[in-house]
C-alpha cells in the first residue's frame, strides 16, 4: 500500500517536471561560445564610398523607398481564406517576441496597492525563416557529441527579426540572409523553438497582442555588464571590518582554501571576476497592461535583466503551474482595426477611472 | 602675493560674465526665490532686451513632476510620452493644486482600515520629489507632542482630495532640518481654515527662521548653507566652524557642466509643455469655475 502511494506521488511530480529549465546554478559557468549556423558576421568595416552628393540622395531614396515598400506590405496570413485547420493544445509551442525595454512605472491595483511595472516595446517585429525540425541541425558543442542525440526533434526553429536597418551597413552575408526571403536586414535576429503548427510565414508582422494580458511570459535577456568586480559585489561576501587594527583587507575574500590534505583551491570557489553581461532567463512575469497602439506590454516586477534601451526575448512560459490555460491568438494575433484602446488586468485600476473608496461593512 | 591676487580678479571678471550672460538654471525643481529676485534686479540694471515671456516654460514651476528625470540613462521618449498620458489621465479625476515646499496642505486618502474608510492629514510640505508617475511628496506635522511624517504620492489613485490651506515658500529647497526644531514650527491644527490668495499674486515667500534643538541632530545643519535656520551658530564648536570652512564648495555654483546635467533642456521642455499645456490650461480654467460656483453658494448654505 505504502509503495503504491509512493509511486503515486512519484508519478504526479513526474508530471510537473519541467523541461528545458536553465537552472541557476551558484557556480560561475564561462560563456560557452557556440553561434547558431545560420549565424552570419554583421559588423561590416564601413569605407569612404567617394560618391557625389547627388549620388548620395540616389542611395537614400532607394533605401527609403524599399523601407516604404516593406511596411506597406500586409502579413500573409490576412490574404489565407481558410483558417488554421490545427487547434492550440498545451504542449505546442507559440513563437515569441523581441521587445525593448523602455523603462519603468507604477500602477495601482484596484484595491490601492502599488505594483512597480516594467514597460517593454515591440518593435517593428517580423518573422524572417521557417526551419523544418528534419532540416534544423545545430551546431553540437563537445558534451553532445559523446552522447548524440538520439530523440527525434519535434520542434522547428523560426528566425525572428526586429527594426529594419540601412542594409549598406551589415555584411553581405548577412544581407543575404534577408534578401533571400524578400525582407529589409534587420538590427536583432532571434530564433524560437516552435511547434511545426505554429508556424508562420516569411514577413508576418508580430505585435504586443500576441499576448493576452493576465498571461505569464518567460522574459531572456542580458544582464547589466558590470566589469571586473570584487568578492563583495560579485557574490555579496561580507568583507571585513573598517577598524580595529584591520589594514588593507576590507573587502577582500579571505581564506580560499583549506590545509592539510585538500591544500589547493577547489574548483568553483568564489572569486573576483567579470560580472554581468550573461543570459539569464526570468520566469513566469506576469502581463499587466498592453497598449495595441504604441506595442507596450506593461510588466509586473522590475527584475528583468538588462539596462533601459536593452532587448529581451518574450515568450510563453514553461512553468507548470502559469502556463496558458485556455487558448491564445494561434499561430499568432492579427493586427485587426477594431481594437480597444488598451487592455488592462482585472486587477489593476485604470487612470480614468475615479478614486479609489472603499465600502464600510 | 600678486599672482595670486590677480588670478583672484581673473576668476571676479568670470563671475561677472556669467552674470551678465543671464545664464539661468532652467531646473526641474522649483527655482530658489531669492534668485529670481536677483535675476529680475539684474535686468533693471542692465536694462538689455526683455527675456522672451513664454507661458509654458512658467509650468515647470508649477508642475515640476511632468519633466523627466534628466539621466540619460534612464530616458525614453515614448515611456515618457505614456507617463504624461496617464498623468493627465489622473489630474483629469482629481483636483491636484499648485503647491510649493513650505505650504500647507491637508490630504484626504480612503484606508481600508481608518474608522469611516478615510483618513485625512494637515502638514507643511517638507520635500517634494520623483518625476512623473512616481512624484512624492511629505507633510509633516506634531500630533500629541509626537513628530509626523506622511508621504503621499502624488498620483496615487487612493487620494481623495488634496487641499491647498496655505499656499507659500519658504527660504529652503527642503525642509528636513523641522525635524531638529523646536516643535512649534512645525505645529499645525487639524481643524485649519484654507487662506485665500487673491488672483494673479505672486507666491508670498515666508521669511520665518526656525529655533534648532540642542545637538545631537540628525544631519549636519551647519554644513549645508541654509537660510532658515536662526541660532545655529550658538549650537557650533570651533571645531565644526573649521570642518564647515573646509567642506565648502564654492566653485560649485560655476559649474555650468553640473547643472547642464541636472537639468532638461528648454528646447525639450518646450516639446514636452507643447503637448500637455493646452490640457492643463483647460483644467485650471473649469477648475476656476467650480471654485467660483462655490463661493456664490457658501452663503446661501450658511443662511440655510
């Protein structure tokens, strides 16, 4: 009896694992330096071209004019007349979003407690390339090739881009990469892992009504590069005391090591170095407010790493217990005309609306 | 010796230019009275073209939380814009005054645990601070022999009404050193009646000086040049005069770079009043128009 419902148990937190979850580790992990293969160089070594000012205004009307050409174009899932015939389940992934991030405000619930919320921006967003999971093999770091992946891939990769740029100032590799399905270069590309049904043609445009507000998003981004930093800051070591005969020792680590048999330092000690500027995953942010005009999602908390002006990649979140319950915008939202002005959460109380009072019982 | 001397007429002849090249502090906190003055007895003298009267840029005074915070670092265009909406989104729903470090104000906020759900506090203004969404403010007051202090934050959405009894300055940008005081300066009652400035008056600045307790206090008073203190010389050790002498910065006030980065410039501010001042305009006016609704019926309710 005693073993069935220990089974039982095992069984139902079996359920509840989670798949592909960074976990965050205590140790300092090095970067691991693995770009994906449809990676291309972008940096391009820009040159004195020797044009005329007339030749010049030629270059910027062609580029304005491509740029024109691009955002007059509508995404193609407008013009499909049959609908989706596959339905959104739980197990299948939606792509995500590239946002930046704007800064932060408060909002007040409705019950007059303060949230402190992060604003971020989506802009300008538009699938680039759909990649098959038979076709999507990526580069396999040493780890993987002793023990090689025998599972069949099930999920595609699609490649995301956000704000079109001059494309005379990106490599021709990486130009090409656009040119050939027909888009203007752009700033950040990203690829998602998504469902073979969730996927979306070459040029749909991505907006915040991706999302539904009340959802939870995993948010990945680059923390702030905080340069080489010492024990106390890097890892929050105490230090030592300002006085009593302390000389030249305050802030640092003290003994590293021990004696007698372990005499060395052991791997993973905590230690100066650089800090910051490393990926971090925050998971299950909840979507306050979402401004379909301006592409604003308002987000609860402030921890989303990165400086204002840094890009993070949004997308559904894995965590069991947040993820969607019932089925949103699939394979993604159309930008339709009769939209409300913003969306808000139940909870959180709108400007225009009129004080706050609350009833005596 | 008379290197010296001339490097001090040198760095004279600098002042005077500055002075005279009307180089003002376009600040985002409201500016210091006594400024203004000398600002204003400067262009007597001089007698040059008359400063460019813009009726926006007066609003940086008057609604100092609509500038943002002047970090480059922390700027973005379109969070801003969506701050003001909402500001004025919020402005729309309640009455908030024009008011000044040193006035009186008494807050209404609805509490879910204050007996009759509301809760309402009489204080003078000790600081105020934050741009946009996050503008704060403090009164403080003397309950019970017991010191004070509340902080509200402006766009709250729990404030109910925020009155105006008093509305005047100080000689200080802050007034922290209350709190070193003698209780009576910063005694206010509850049950105080709203002082109406007639229309178009300039803002009266109160030239009160405040007694100081007897050390120990909080901060050190004497090192941060304020006006409004009045016997805080007998309180010092000679010790303290020489720490004081040693600490001052005189050269501070030179230092254009400093207050260029303190501040928002005026072609920003321009933008920023451009777009919120005809919104603002409209409410002072239909706010004007309920005050006066009410004056004409005060009596007939009294006669009632």
């Amino acid at each position: 009896m005693a073993t069935s419902n220990l089974l039982l148990l095992c069984n139902s937190f079996n359920k509840l694992s989670v798949s592909n979850v960074v976990k965050r580790c205590c140790h300092y992990r090095p970067p691991r330096y693995r770009p994906p293969y449809w990676f291309m160089p972008k940096e391009r070594v820009v040159s004195e071209d020797m044009l005329t000012q007339e030749n010049r205004d030629f270059l910027a009307e062609v580029k304005q004019d491509k740029h024109n050409f691009q955002h007059s174009l509508e995404s193609p899932l407008t013009n499909v007349d049959t609908p989706q015939t596959t339905e959104w389940t739980q197990s299948t992934r939606r792509v995500g979003v590239i946002a930046r991030k704007i800064g932060n405000y408060p909002l007040w619930t409705k019950d007059g407690k303060k949230f402190q919320t992060t604003l971020l921006q989506v802009s300008d967003n538009h699938v680039i390339k759909y990649i098959p999971p038979d076709e999507f093999n990526p580069m396999k770091s040493k780890k993987m090739k002793k023990e090689p992946w025998k599972e069949k891939r099930t999920l595609g990769c699609l490649l995301v881009g956000a704000e079109s740029i001059d494309p005379s100032t990106v490599t021709k590799d990486y130009c090409g990469m656009f040119t050939k399905v027909g888009m203007l270069p752009k700033r950040h590309l990203c690829r998602f892992m998504v469902s073979p049904n969730a996927q979306l043609p070459t040029g749909t445009p991505l907006y915040a009504t991706h999302f539904r507000v009340g959802d939870c998003v995993d948010i990945r981004a680059k923390t702030i590069d905080r340069g080489f930093q010492g024990v106390m800051k890097r890892w929050g070591f105490k230090g030592m005391p300002a006085s009593h005969g302390v000389t030249k020792t305050h802030r640092r680590p003290g003994n590293i090591g021990g004696g007698g048999e372990k005499a060395r330092v052991w791997p993973g000690t905590k230690m100066p170095g650089h800090m910051g500027n490393s990926w971090r995953i925050i998971r299950g942010v909840k979507i306050l407010r979402i401004n379909p005009e301006h592409n604003v999602l308002w987000m609860l908390g402030v921890a989303i790493p990165g400086e204002t002006g840094a890009m993070c990649y949004l997308y559904d979140t894995v965590l069991p217990l947040k993820k969607l319950k019932t089925p949103p915008p699939f394979p993604t939202q159309l930008n339709s005309l009769e939209i409300p002005q913003e969306y808000y959460d139940d909870c959180i109380h709108q400007f225009e609306q009129p004080t706050i009072t609350f009833e005596e019982s | 010796m008379s290197l010296v001397y001339r490097k001090s007429v040198d760095l004279l002849t600098v002042a005077k230019w500055i002075m005279r090249r009307e180089i003002r502090s376009l600040s985002s906190l409201p500016e210091k009275a006594e400024e203004k003055d000398v600002a204003v007895e400067e262009k007597r003298h001089i007698g040059r073209r008359p400063r460019p009267q813009n009726p926006m840029l007066e609003y940086r005074n008057v609604y100092p939380e609509f500038l943002p915070d002047p970090n480059p670092n922390w700027r973005n265009s379109l969070r801003e814009k969506l701050e003001r909406v909402d500001m004025l989104k919020r402005r729309n729903q309640i009455n908030i005054p024009e008011f000044y470090v040193g006035s009186i104000l008494a807050v209404t906020i609805s509490d879910p645990h204050a007996q009759g759900k509301t809760n309402r506090f009489v204080g003078i203004c000790i600081e105020r601070k934050g741009c946009g969404l996050r503008a704060e403010f403090t009164l403080r007051n003397v309950v019970d022999h017991q010191g004070v202090e509340v902080r509200y934050e402006l766009y709250d959405p729990t404030i109910q009404t925020i009155q105006v009894l008093r509305l005047e300055k100080r000689l200080d940008d802050k007034l922290y050193y209350l709190r070193d005081a003698l209780p009576q300066y910063s005694t206010f009652p509850f049950d105080m009646d709203p002082e109406i400035l007639p229309e178009g008056t300039p803002v009266p600045i109160n030239p009160v000086q405040v007694e100081l307790k007897p050390r120990p206090w909080l901060e050190r008073w004497e090192r941060q040049e304020l006006k409004g203190i009045s016997n805080i010389e007998e309180y010092l050790k000679e010790k303290d005069r020489v720490r004081r002498e040693l600490r001052k910065t005189p050269w501070e006030k030179y230092d254009l770079m400093k207050q260029y980065r303190k501040t928002i410039p005026i072609e920003e501010q321009n933008e920023i009043w451009g777009e919120v001042y005809n919104q603002l305009q409209q409410m002072k006016t239909s706010k004007k128009k309920i005050t006066r609704k009410r004056v004409m019926s005060a009596p007939k309710s009294q006669l009632g």
